[in-house]
C-alpha cells in the first residue's frame, strides 16, 4: 500500500471521527489459538470479530503451520480485511489476531498488528499502551538499533526478537524483556511452534484462556469470543503470567507479583454485555449501575430511554427499580461508524443526528431520563439534549452510569487530554448548563463500585480518581490532580 494512500486512510478516519460517540473509545483486540488439526486463521477471524468492537480501524492475523509465519494484516473492519484467498493462505494448526485502535504511533497502516516483518521468526500482538517507553528504547538504542519509527508493540517485539536472535526460547526471550516494559500489556506472542499469552503485573485489560472441544486451546481479550468459536473458558490469565502452549501442553509461568488492577471502564462501557470479567457478567454489572443511580437520583418523570447501546443494560436497571417506563427512545443507526465517504460540512454538522434519531411519540409531551455511559467532553451531550428537546420532550434529565472523569488514561483508551475533559474543566451546575438539560447527574463512586459487587482494591479507577497504579512518567506532569468530586445532582 503507497504512502498516499496511507494518508488518504488516515485523513478519512479523523474526517470520520465526528461520528463516533463521545465516550472513550477501546483499544485493541488481542485473540489465539492452538491445536493439532485446527484450521486456525479461520477460528482466529470468528473469534475477532466477536472483538470488533475493541478496534475498527485495523485487522490482523499471523498463522504458523510448525515451520513457518504466515501474516495478513489491513486497514479496515474484519469482514472488509479478509477475503477466503487470504485465509486460505495462512495455513497450520496456531495463529494469533488483533483488532486495532490506534493508540501509539497513530492510524496509519504501517502499524497495524500482528508485528512481524517479511519471514519474521516472531509475531506480536498487543492490547494497551506504554505511557513510557524510555527503558525500551534505551535497552535497544544500546543494541544499536533505530527506534525512532516504532510505537510501543513495535518496541517490545523487537526486543522479544533480540533475544530470540541470542539463542533464548521464547519463555526465555519474554522473561528477559518483559521488565523493559513500563505500562498496560496484554500481549499475544507466537514463534513458528509456539504461543505465549502475557499480561502485566496489574491485568488493566483483561485477558482470559478457553479450551477449544479438548482439541486445543483458545486466548480472547473477552470471553465473548469463546462463545463465537465454541470453546469453554478455563480461566483468567492471571496479572504477572505468561501461559505459553506447544506440541507438549499447556505451561504457566508467574513472572511478576500480581497486584489485580482490572480497568473498570470495560465494566462501564467497554467489554460486550455478554462477556463475563473477573466472574462478572458485564450485563449484569451494567444493569446494577442503573439500579443504583435509581437508588441515589430518584426523579419524577415519564420516561427512561438509554444512549444505544452500551447505556441500554444500565437504562434497563433504572427503569426496573424506579418504575418508570423504559422505552427505546433513540434509534441507532448501525452502519456509520466507519466510511470510507468523507461526509461534507453540512452532514458533518448533523453528526448526531447521523447517528442516532428519536422516536417523537416516545419523547413528545414526556418528562425524559436519558441514561448514557459516561459524559466526557460534553459536546455530543449537548447536542444529544437539543435533539431530545427537538423532538418535543418537556423535561430532559441526563444521568451519567459513572462518575465525572476527570483524568486521561494512559493504560491503552482513548480518551481526551484533560483539558477537552468536561468534568475536569466545569462544576456540574456548569454542565447541566453546557448540554442544556433540566437536570445532569453522575454515579457516585461508591455507587459505581458497589455495583460491580467486587472490592475496590481489584480497579484501575483512574480516569475517576487520578490514581494511577502504573508509573506514567513525564505525563503526569500534564496532569492537574486537585479535582474533588462534585455534588452528583444539580436541579
């Protein structure tokens, strides 16, 4: 693919990102497989996109039939990167795939996932981001190599790659490397025989092992996956551990103190409703969100709608608990998200409205709650409120099914600098006033963590408490900590 196109791509996805909702936006998919007799490029492509959600902006899969890597790798959505001429080139028995949402090194394709070369002896697949990459770079920097061009994965697969060159297996080349590694990873790692699954000491993202029919054995970001490729989970990948599999079995590795520090946003918005995450059904979590804003924001009104669709399990435990009807009150149209149309002015303008439309006799003449996940910037929210009102609500009360976030994650999310945070930048009476609402409330944290049904000590809640358990380095000083959480509800 030329460099214009490249750029061509590039300047699509940021033309397009009007139309994305204004929540975080997930990192990466990471999926892998091992069994003797396994078609397994093809299970790796049902198992992503079970995770397409993860990543919209690229796809990939390395496979290996025992004596050799085989890599495809695309700019665009799974059904869009795969052709059967494609997956019937990457034969054998193992592979491993990722869906991608650019974190370092931008968009453009040269980065996409798996990380291998031409007739490369490793392939690499990475969920998160390395807030700091200086141990990485010093390490290979004195190895006489040029790390200008390479992101965070590209950085740690060169490394593994290193020590593989000196003669070390792949335990042993992970091992080795695995301390030059300062931030969120989970990482995906297969040589021509064998694959390694590796997570950091605090498990930010999740990460977990099936066992496919007693043939073989299944890696997914989500249990989702397993589902689609019909495997049975076993467990999670522990914080700290490295499982690695090859023609002998299975092997586990524990090469760091864990310390459990599962992001909560994959509670609040990131994960499938039907993914299950530290024993946790995500819907069910979800469900109690709503429940207790119910408990905590009791409002007389007519209606409960949900933003579609991540905020449509929490909508459903409000309504349940307050006895207020729910109804879906906006429409979402499935098929915006990424185009590869550039949209003129005018529509961009509407991005909303491209988006999502209401139902007028749902709204019309209504008392309105709208439940969505979370608020960041607040300009979708305003435009959000301004449509509902549009279409004749006489009341509009918008509730968050998190607290304010305040603090940018740096852990493999996309979210703003803190200044385009909205929560960091206005007290709520100032945002029930930006987005035009009648009312703007927030779950408490307490209520947030309550909900989960799991003790505070097992979150990463940075993004809500400015408590980062992994060293951000030079970063934090970009970061105001003095924020205290604001009153949750303003009339």
């Amino acid at each position: 693919m030329t460099s214009n196109m490249n750029k061509k791509q590039c300047l699509m996805t940021k033309q397009n990102d009007f139309l994305e909702k204004e929540t975080p936006r997930e990192k990466c998919a990471v999926f892998g497989i091992y069994g003797k007799n396994l078609d397994a490029a093809r299970l790796t492509y049902f198992g992503l996109y079970a995770l397409q959600h993860r990543g919209q902006e690229a796809s990939g899969i390395a496979a290996s039939d025992g004596n050799a890597l085989r890599v495809h790798k695309a700019q665009g959505l799974v059904a869009q990167v795969y052709a059967e001429h494609d997956l019937e080139k990457l034969t054998g028995h193992m592979a491993i795939g990722h869906n991608r949402y650019s974190t370092s090194g931008g968009s453009i394709s040269d980065h996409n996932q798996p990380v291998a070369g031409r007739n490369d002896i490793v392939a690499l697949a990475h969920n998160g981001n390395l807030p700091s990459t200086i141990k990485l770079q010093n390490f290979l920097r004195k190895k006489g190599f040029d790390t200008n061009s390479l992101n965070d994965s590209e950085l740690m697969h060169l490394a593994i790659k290193y020590y593989l060159v000196k003669g070390l297996t792949l335990e042993g080349a992970i091992q080795k490397a695995y301390p030059l590694f300062t931030g969120a990873f989970c990482l995906m790692v297969m040589t021509k025989d064998k694959i390694a699954a590796v997570r950091d000491p605090f498990g930010i993202r999740p990460l977990s092992l099936g066992k496919l029919n007693h043939s073989g054995y299944v890696f997914s970001s989500e249990t989702c996956a397993f589902d689609t490729v019909n495997a049975e989970q076993i467990r999670d990948v522990d914080p700290g551990e490295m499982v690695v599999i090859d023609e002998t079995g299975l092997h586990s590795y524990k090469i760091a103190k864990p310390n459990q520090k599962l992001d909560i946003f994959e509670f609040v918005y990131f994960s499938r409703p039907d993914s299950v995450l530290l024993g946790k059904r995500v819907y069910e979590v979800r469900r109690n969100l709503g429940i207790q804003l119910a408990k905590e924001y009791p409002i007389d009104a007519d209606v409960v709608i949900p933003v579609p669709d991540s905020a449509i399990p929490a909508a459903i435990g409000y309504s349940g608990a307050s006895g207020i009807p729910f109804e879906h009150g906006l429409v979402k149209n499935r098929y915006i998200g990424r185009t590869f149309i550039l949209p003129d002015q005018r529509l961009r303008d509407r991005g909303v409205q491209m988006k999502l439309n209401p139902i007028e006799e749902i709204i019309k003449g209504k008392r309105v709650i709208v439940i969505d996940d979370s608020i960041v910037r607040g300009t979708t929210a305003q435009k959000l409120v301004r449509m509902i009102r549009e279409a004749g609500a006489k009341e509009v009360h918008l509730m968050s099914s998190c607290p304010p976030v305040q603090f940018p994650d740096f852990y493999g999310i996309d979210t703003p600098s803190q200044k385009a945070l909205i929560a960091a930048n206005m007290t709520i009476p100032q945002i029930r006033d930006f987005v035009g609402a009648d009312t703007v409330s927030f779950l408490s944290y307490k209520g947030m963590i309550k909900a989960t049904g799991l003790p505070e000590n097992v979150f990463c809640t940075s993004c809500f408490t400015g408590k980062y358990p992994i060293d951000i380095g030079a970063l934090a000083k970009e970061i105001n900590f003095s924020f205290s959480f604001q009153p949750a509800l303003i009339r």
